[in-house]
C-alpha cells in the first residue's frame, strides 16, 4: 500500500511533464514542420493507440485509402484545434521525435549540389542553411473517394502497426518515461522510424497543399529548439527520394508470432541517386548540344557587341576613301603580251582569232579576210572563254572590254564572269561575297569599258567568260595587272637611266615644263608659239641651238612635230623629254649633245593639236577609243588638210610643162585653197614652214609602229583626151583601146613602183631606215604589225602610198612646197600609253631621235653669191638626175640632202649666168661644202644699157608652122599658130632635143625557146607614153610579137626586126635562152645588144636551168628586168660610149650658144670664123655643119 501511494506522486509528475511536452510538441509540429509534422504526431498518437483496438487491425486497406489518410487527419485536425492531447499522444509524440533525431543522426549525406546542414544537436537548434530557389510542387496525386463509415487514422494505425506484447509495452512506456528511449530504442521505435521516413516526402506534398492551420495561439521564438524559419528552408532536392510503402491487404496478426519482422533493421535510402542508364546517352547529348547553342550564342552576341563598337568607332573617324589600285596594262594593245600568250575557246573564221582580241584592234578593208577587227567565238560550241597568260604570277586588278571594229556589224559583249587560274586547269571564279561577280559589259562596240575588282588577284592566267552579247560574241580587251613586288624583271625590260619626267602633261603641265627648261638652259632655249588652235591654245615650239633665235648662215634647220592627232601621246611626251634630256646633257658637256646643239637650229613642237589632245587626256589611258581626240574641234584631221600640191606637179608633167612652165620645186599655193576649208592649224602650220628654211623634219604619230615617207599620195594613171580625137603622140594620133577593171588592175599593180615615188626615192629610204634601224624594237619582224602581218620585209620602212594613199598630206606638201624632206614615225600600236611605259618607250626611241637629227649634215651645202659677194637669195640649186631642186634662203645659204657619190650640181638666179659644178659627197660625217659664185647674164647688161639709152630691142618675125593639135579641126585647111622659140626647137625633127624624147625603150623580155613554140619566162614593160586604156592591147601585142620573132630566129643569131616606128632586137643563145628588146627607131641598137647580154648572163646564173621549159613570169624569181628598162631609158647614162658622144655634141651647141650672144654687139660670128687665122679648113667646115643643124635655135 505504501509502495502504491509513492509511485502516485511520480504517476502524476510523469502525466504532467507529457502533458507539457505534448503541449511543447503540437506547437512544433504546427510552427516547424511545414508539410507532414503534423501528420506525423498523428501517427504518434495514433501507435499509443493501437493496445486498445487489436480487433479493428484486421480491417484491410487500400493503396489509395492509406494515401489519403493524412490528409483527412489534417482535417480532422483543423476541426479541432483546441482539443487537448492525451498522456499516450505526447508520449508518442516524445517517441516520434527521438526517432528522427536518430535516423538523422544515422543517415548517409546524399548527393547535392548544395551543402547539406549537419544534423541538429539533441538540446540546441542547428542553424539552417542557405536557402535556395524553391522548386515547383508536383502535380498533387488524383483525391480518391473518401471513406464515410471508417475513420481515417483508426485506419492507417491499424494497417502499419505491429502487435507487441504487454511487457514490451510497459518497457517502452518506462523508457519514454525515464527520457531514455533516445539511448536505448526499443523495436517499435526502430519500426516507426523505418515507416516514416520513406513517407517523409509524400507528407511534405500533402502539407503544402493542406497548410496548417494559423489558429495555434502559441508562436515560438528564435532561440526556441522548436523554431523553423521559412527563410532557412532546405530546398526540395535535398530531401530524400520518396520511397513508395508496400500495402498488403493480408491480416496483420499474422505477423506477431514472428521475432524476426520486429527486430529488422531500418531501410536506409542510398546517398546517390539512381539514373535510367538507357537515355544517359540522349541525355548527354542533349546536354553538349545545349552546351554548345550556348557558346555559339555567346559568340555571336560578342561579335556583334563587338561589331556595335567599331561600326560606332568608324562613324565617330572621318571617312576615308580608299582608291583601287592603278596598274598598268598587261600588253594587249601595245603587242607586248606576244600571240601565243593568247587563247580562246573557239574562233568563227581564222581571221577573227584569238589573236585578234587585242584592245583597239582595227579591220581591213575586207572582212572577211585574215585581218578581222577582233576575237568571235563559234556560236556552235556551249563554252566560250578567252584566256590571257602571263607567264608569271601578277596581281590583276581590272579588264578593259571593247566591241569588234567593224563597218558592217554591232558586235560586242554585255556581261561576262572573270576566272583565275595557277595551273590552266583548276579555275576561280571572281566572287563578290555572296555570289560570283557578274561584271556589265559595253554598250556598243567602240567605247572601251573598264571593270575593277575590289581587290587585286594574284594567279598567272585569267579568263574571260562571256554571258551575254549583242550580235554575235566578238571582243577587244586589255587586262590591266601589276607585277609582285618580289618579282625579278623581264629580260626585254629595260630600266632607264636617265633623270626624267615619266608622265603625261596637259596643256597647263607641258607649258610649266618648257618654262623649267628653258629656265635651266636660258642660253640655248628659247620658247615660241607658231599659231592658236581652233579653241585659242597655242601651239608652243621650243628651238634648241648655240644662238637661239636667229638663223646662222651655213647652220641647218630641222624640226620634230608631234600631237597632229589629239589621242597619240607618245609622241608628245618624247619631245618633253627630248627637251630635258638636251637640256641637261648640254650643261653635263655631253659631247654628242654639244656637236648636235653647236651645228643644228632644232625646232621641237610637242602639240600640234592642242584641243584634240584635251579631249583624250579627260578619257586618260586605254579608255579613248580610236578616234577620240584624233581630229581638232571642228573636225580636221590636220595631217590631210594640206594643199594637193601632187596633183599639180602631175598634169604639168603629163602636159611636158615640167620645169619650163611649172617648176618641180616651190610649187605655189593655189589661190583659192586658203580661202576654203582650211583649218587655223593647218594655215599657222604652213605660215611657219615658209618662214623658216628647215631642212629635214619628221612628225610623230601612233596607232602602228613604222616610219613612212613619201610620196603619200597615189598617182593616177594618164586619162585619155576627152575631145574626140583621140590621143597624140609625137604629133600623131593612136587609137584607143577599151580595156576591163583586170587589165586595169594588171597594169596597176606594174606601175604602181613609179606612180609612188619621188625624184629623191633613195634619199628617203636612207633617212626612214636611219630611225627605224636605230629604234629598239621597229625592225622585229617576229612581232609583225600592229593590225596585220608585217609589210616591211623586216626593213620597218614603207612607202606612205603603197600602204595608206592620203591626199594633201604633209609629207607631200613639205618636199613640194619647200626645201623640207619630212617623214611619218609611227611609234607603237598604243595611242595613249600608259605612264609607266614611257621610261620603256624613252629608251626605244632616245638613239633613234638623236640619229635622225644628225642626218641634216648628210648631202651638199654652200653659199651663193655674186661676184661682188653679195649673197643671192631664192637662188635654184639643181642636181643632175634628180628632178627635183631646192631654193636658197634669205641669207643665201642652202642644203641639200644626198647620199654619198659624185653629183653635177648647177646653181641659177635671175639675171645671172648659171654655174656647174663638181660635188663629191662622201660617207664621213659632215655635209660638203659646194658654194657658188654667180656672174650677171649679158641680157640684164643688154636690158639695162637699154632701159638707159630708151632703146627697144629688135623683134623678128617668129616662123609660122601648121600645129600638130589643130591640124583638121575645120574643114577650112590647116590652122597655123605663131611658135616660140623654143616650141619651135622641141617640134623640129632634126634638134637634138626631139632626138632624145623620141629614144625610148617599151619592153624587155627574156623567153625560152622550145622546139615548137617560145616560153615567156619574164618581161617588163614601160608603156606610159600610151593612153591609158591603150596600155592593155599595146602590152598583149608586144607579147605576141616578141614570142612570134624567137620563134622564127635561129640559135646564135642576133637579129633587128622593124615593126613601123617600132625595133625589134632579139638575142637567141645556143642554149635556148633569148631576150628582146622593143625601142623605137632613134635607140642605138648597140645599147639595145649590149643589154640583152646583161641580162641574159645574169638571168642565167640566178635561175636554174631546170625551170627554162616550164616556167612562167608567176613562178620566176627574177625581179631585175624592171631596173635594168628604167637604167637604159637614157642610153647616155647606160652606155660610156654613148654618153661621151653626147657630151660631145652638147659642147658644141652650148659652145655655138655663148659665140652667138657675141653677135649682138654688131659682129658677125660667120665673118670672124672665115678671118681667123687660128682655125684651119676642117674646122671651119665643122663651123659650118652645126651652124645649119641648129639654125632653128638662133637668139631672135
């Protein structure tokens, strides 16, 4: 009884403590716990239950029942906040809470990315860790039914509690009552801890959709072991994985008997989580491919941020612009890139070749021939390209494109693709950053169109590769490319050594040069102008010399002209430069410079067409076309706008009025050409020729590289007489012949050598052969011409008219109207060359300049003067065998350009007795010195005796004789007409002056002669002193009797057969070979032999014997006959015998001439022959004979 009453006292001391702790524990579930405390102290009470209700365990459960039960307790709950709990509860609760301290205390750290808190002690609150983003709840499970009759917790006590025995029961409640269950937990314990916490994390989810309830009066504080704080929550994955509980619908009790189930150990859930190894690898992947969208993204925004700024940096800088790159052109046009640098993928016809795709090519007359003017492609073929190699890598910057030079056709390329290549086989095609650049090309087919690239392009070979065009696909171009900057030189380069300035001047820029110039060299410059252009430029002319500006007697004068066409340049830039270069080698004492600039007055006029050259310059290289610039501002080509001087000489020499009437020099200006279509420039040009007595000159032009000389004008064939009575020779009328346009063209081609040239036809070809042979480049025959083959032979000289006949050039005009002889240099197929050929085109020309200049010293000079030393100005100065003189200027001075030999040279005046002499011109440099000495004429001493005493002169009576041309003009009678003297000594038969125009030879031709018939093998003709459509039928029937007369002659022999006024002379050799020669009857038939034996001879040796039976004149290669028919004309010249007969004769008649003016003085020439004493019979008779062969030229 005394035991009972004091464990009564400790009964109630133990009551009060777990009612207080269950007052302390409801508070925590409510304040600390946020989702499954609550329903966890639940449980608690509902464990200390489960002794009073074993019968009500053996109800089955389901799955879906047992998980919503703690939540209908949550509810049951909040229905009651105020009820208190019982001793059992907060025991439970005591329990509870010591097992969590426990499982805490025994559970491994999962793994987390943040760091887990370590446990909290027993008696103080851990502090909690940081919090983190809290993660968005699940989707809550679907809420089943509840149940109405059953109450949810008696349900969920009943299906996880285990029966225990009433022992195990009292030893728990002792321990919990003790405060030692933590020390020493019993297998209910360690049960309950293994069923809560796998339901740990499905409690928390229903606590966050069922909050407890906020009607709790009790808040605790901060330093309470119970306070939760949601700032220091631990994010949800760091709770445990849930675990999902078995259910079993088997009765429990089942599983009392069994020690084993009540003494298991707890579950502990693994510290790492598990993975689906099956889609670790999508995962992965997915993961990289995030990583790496993430990294690109990055990149891009840096780069634009980055791009932001430096677009924000340019627009704060000034903007500069950036040019191309200036390179020159590769050597299209100039005919530097060689033929077969060049290819193309097709061609229409051999003449329109890839070859004759170069820039501002130009056409032949016919087209159709093998001169086109540009490259076709074949319309057939599907690819068309044209290729350029340059041998070695450069660095191409643009393409110069230009349509087909043709009169007939529009042919050109308006687009085109650029391709590049190291190899020829692997090609690049031009881009422009987002596609292949597609370059526009021309409009039509003369303006030339420049395409650059944005940036240069290193590769050896580039293509053209053609889209569209107009017409058909033809095309010109030029490739414009620099050299690298590591690339050795060309072996043709040459690097110039002289101190220049290499570039093109305008107007404003060529007149500063020559005012540096001449201000360097004061003493030997001197700076005029000769005109103004149509525009008011002048033409500015710079003279070089010891003394400049005045003329020196016995010094020459020469001249270089350049710009006659405004778009070639080049000829303008080498006379500034020839200018400097004069200048400086004169002050450096350049021997040569010295010797040229002492003896030589040179006059340099770089511009002769201002205006034109202005319009070309705006254009600049490569992009002028052909004939931009080329005439002046009203349409003049200056270099044709000369008089027709040639013409003029012509019919007078047709007409026999040559050098009686007309003179073969000085031909005066018709009056009415100034007064036409004459060009400003044209007339300052000719007023600066006559008022200087220039010498030699040349005028530099481009577009070909040749040197020209005259005559440049065709001469036309003799018309015939359009009066109806046909054409006369010697007096007698010849029929006339109708002849077709091939004969015509036959005789042509056999004249045209004499219809070309001028009387001083070798002299000419001396002095263009000086520049050309001297110049660098002119006489490479392996770089043909410019347009077409080579014409030259390789000599880099031709004829003007022969290659391009022009009326009224300036050529011509010079050699007719005054002492000047001028020629053409063509420098090179570029017009407008680029500046950084000029150094190169400097040192082709620069020996070739000089060398020409120095040419003024090669023939005769002197001085004419009287007896009293006075000088004799306008004097003539003739030269035998050259019909052609020169005037002496105002000083009285003279030159005449020869080649070396012997010359009889004869100077005349007005008024005064001329004089011959004797000039040897030899090959040593210098011009030798042959001056006069002129003696007043007897009749300027009659005339002015008269003139004094009033006197007039006696007139005889002129003779009277029927004239050849009117004779039987009217049915009248012959027409008589009064004739001059000397009409009257070229008409009589018996003078000596009809004796020599009626000596002539007509043909000359070598035959074999076979067993039935003669072979013409070769002839020559000489048939101008017939009509012209006479010469056709004169030349067939000299053929037919020649061939008629070897046939009918023996071997051996050497006959004479007469054919009406006509010889015939033939020459037949034992050998088959025969010559004829056709003259008239006056030629000595003793020439006529004597030249069958030369040719005859020299036809032998250069023509093989082999060929005699079969030959023909076609397929001869014998080309003398035409030299040895003009060499025998003269048969004094021919033959030495001949000539000093003649010579014989003409003393006598000149001496009986000079006798004869004696007889005006009132003696008798005939009474002083018969007193002399001095002469004897013979001699007196021979006085006699010529006086009655030539009474017919008496002094009247």
């Amino acid at each position: 009884m005394k035991m009972w009453r004091l464990k009564l006292p400790v009964w109630l001391t133990l009551f009060a403590l777990c009612w207080i702790l269950a007052c302390f524990g409801n508070i925590e579930a409510d304040g600390m716990v946020k989702s499954g405390q609550a329903t966890k102290g639940l449980r608690a009470r509902q464990t200390a239950a489960v002794d009073q209700k074993k019968k009500e365990l053996q109800r089955p459960h389901s799955e879906d029942t047992q998980k919503d039960e703690p939540l209908t307790d949550v509810e049951t709950k909040k229905d009651k906040p105020g009820t208190k709990k019982s001793p059992e509860e907060v025991l439970a609760a005591k329990a509870k809470k010591a097992a969590e301290k426990e499982a805490k205390a025994k559970k491994p750290k999962p793994p987390k990315p943040t760091k887990k808190p370590k446990p909290p002690k027993p008696t103080k609150k851990p502090k909690p860790p940081k919090p983190t983003k809290k993660p968005k709840p699940p989707k809550p499970t679907k809420k089943p039914k509840a149940q109405k009759t059953t109450p949810q917790p008696t349900k969920k006590v009943e299906s996880h509690s285990t029966p225990k025995s009433t022992l195990e029961e009292e030893e728990e409640k002792l321990l919990r009552e003790l405060g030692w269950d933590a020390l020493f937990p019993t297998v209910s314990q360690k049960e309950t801890e293994e069923k809560k916490t796998p339901s740990l994390d499905h409690d928390i989810l229903i606590k966050k959709e069922e909050p407890t309830s906020p009607s709790i009066t009790k808040i605790p504080k901060e330093h309470d072991p119970d306070y939760w704080d949601a700032r220091h929550e631990v994010s949800e994955p760091d709770l445990l994985p849930r675990r999902k509980e078995a259910t079993t619908t088997e009765d429990p009790s089942i599983y009392l008997p069994i020690p084993e189930e009540t003494t298991a150990p707890p579950f502990v859930t693994p510290w790492y989580e598990e993975y689906d190894y099956a889609d670790l690898a999508a995962k992965k992947l997915e993961e990289e491919m995030e990583r790496k969208r993430k990294e690109k993204e990055k990149k891009a925004e840096e780069m634009r941020k980055k791009w932001e700024e430096e677009e924000e940096e340019r627009k704060k800088q000034i903007p500069v612009y950036v040019e191309p790159k200036n390179c020159p052109p590769l050597g299209m046009e100039s005919h530097r890139v060689e033929d077969d640098q060049i290819l193309a993928s097709s061609m229409s016809h051999h003449g329109l070749s890839a070859q004759r795709g170069r820039l501002n090519m130009q056409s032949s007359d016919d087209e159709d021939d093998v001169y086109g003017g540009g490259w076709c492609a074949d319309t057939e073929e599907k690819e068309h390209w044209f290729q350029l190699d340059a041998r070695r890598e450069v660095e191409y910057t643009g393409v110069i494109t230009q349509g087909r030079h043709s009169e007939t056709n529009d042919d050109f390329v308006s687009s085109y693709f650029v391709a590049f290549s190291n190899d020829s086989r692997d090609w690049t095609v031009l881009h422009d950053g987002y596609a292949e650049w597609l370059f526009y090309g021309n409009v039509d087919k003369d303006t030339p169109v420049k395409a650059e690239f944005s940036h240069p392009v290193v590769a050896r070979y580039i293509r053209i590769l053609p889209q569209s065009w107009n017409g058909s696909l033809c095309l010109r171009l030029e490739v414009l490319a620099c050299p690298l900057p590591n690339s050795y030189p060309n072996e043709n380069d040459v690097t110039p050594t002289d101190d220049l300035d290499y570039r093109h001047h305008n107007y404003k820029e060529m007149r500063q040069m020559m005012k540096v110039i001449n201000e360097e060299c004061p003493n030997i410059t001197r700076i005029y102008n000769i005109g103004k252009s149509s525009q008011g430029l002048k033409m500015y002319a710079m003279e070089i010399s010891d003394n400049p500006g005045e003329h020196e007697t016995g010094e020459p004068e020469f001249r270089y002209t350049a710009g006659l066409h405004g778009n070639e340049v080049l000829g303008r830039e080498l006379l500034l430069l020839l200018m400097q270069f004069l200048c400086k080698e004169y002050n450096d004492d350049n021997p040569r410079v010295r010797r040229l600039v002492d003896g030589v007055r040179i006059h340099l006029v770089p511009s002769l067409n201002p205006d034109g050259y202005e319009l070309a310059y705006e254009m600049g290289s490569e992009m002028g076309n052909w004939a931009l610039g080329h005439w002046t501002e009203e349409g003049y080509d200056i270099f044709q706008n000369f008089p027709d001087l040639n013409s003029i000489l012509w019919g007078a020499e047709d007409r026999g009025w040559v050098p009686r009437i007309v003179p073969n020099h000085h031909i005066p200006i018709p009056e009415n050409f100034l007064n036409g279509s004459v060009a400003p420039e044209t007339k300052a040009i000719i007023t600066w020729m006559e008022r200087t007595p220039f010498v030699l000159g040349a005028n530099l032009q481009g577009g070909e590289k040749i040197v020209t000389y005259p005559f440049d004008m065709q001469r036309p064939p003799r018309a015939s007489s359009m009066d109806g009575r046909g054409v006369r020779r010697y007096g007698r009328p010849v029929l006339e012949y109708h002849m077709n346009e091939e004969t015509w063209a036959r005789i042509q081609r056999q004249n045209e050598g004499a219809l070309r040239e001028t009387a001083d036809e070798s002299m000419f070809r001396w002095l263009a052969m000086t520049y050309a042979h001297s110049h660098l480049t002119m006489t490479e025959t392996y770089r043909s011409s410019c347009h077409t083959d080579d014409m030259t032979g390789g000599q880099g000289i031709i004829n003007h008219a022969s290659w391009k006949p022009v009326v009224g050039s300036m050529n011509d005009f010079s050699y007719l109207h005054t002492n000047c002889f001028e020629i053409s240099i063509f420098l090179g197929c570029d017009k407008f060359p680029h500046e950084s050929e000029l150094p190169q085109e400097w040192e082709n020309n620069r020996e070739a300049l000089l060398a020409f200049i120095e040419q003024v010293h090669r023939g005769i000079k002197g001085v004419v003067r009287d007896t009293e030393k006075n000088i004799i100005a306008n004097a003539t100065i003739s030269v035998e065998g050259i019909r052609h003189d020169v005037k002496t200027a105002s000083t009285g001075d003279y030159w005449r350009l020869l080649n070396p030999g012997e010359y009889r040279v004869t100077a005349r005046a007005e008024g005064y007795s001329p004089q011959t002499r004797l000039c040897m011109v030899g090959y040593e440099a210098g011009a030798t010195s042959c001056s006069f000495t002129l003696t007043k004429s007897n009749w300027a001493r009659i005339r002015q005796i008269m003139a004094q005493s009033g006197r007039k002169p006696r007139v005889l009576h002129k003779p009277v004789v029927q004239s050849p041309v009117n004779a039987g003009a009217d049915n009248k009678g012959p027409s008589t007409v009064p004739l001059s003297k000397r009409q009257w000594c070229v008409n009589n038969p018996l003078s000596p002056a009809k004796i020599k125009s009626t000596m002539k030879l007509y043909s000359l031709s070598v035959l074999y002669k076979g067993s039935t018939k003669a072979n013409l093998l070769k002839a020559a003709y000489d048939l101008s002193s017939f009509s012209f459509f006479q010469r056709s039928s004169v030349q067939e029937f000299m053929t037919f009797t020649t061939a008629l007369i070897v046939e009918r002659s023996s071997l051996g022999s050497r006959a004479s057969v007469k054919e009406q006024e006509y010889l015939c002379h033939v020459y037949v050799r034992n050998d088959n070979l025969s010559g004829v020669v056709i003259a008239d009857s006056e030629y000595p038939s003793r020439v006529c032999f004597t030249l069958l034996d030369k040719v005859l001879d020299e036809f032998s040796r250069q023509v093989n014997s082999i060929d005699w039976p079969s030959g023909s004149p076609a397929t001869v290669q014998y080309t003398a006959l035409d030299s040895y028919l003009a060499k025998y004309q003269n048969p004094r010249e021919a033959d030495a015998m001949t000539k000093v007969q003649a010579e014989l004769d003409e003393t006598k008649i000149i001496l009986h001439n000079t006798m004869e003016s004696l007889l005006e003085r009132g003696e008798k020439l005939d009474d002083l022959v018969q007193k002399s004493e001095h002469l004897g019979n013979q001699s007196k008779a021979f006085y006699k004979t010529a006086r009655k062969q030539n009474s017919c030229c008496e002094v009247m």
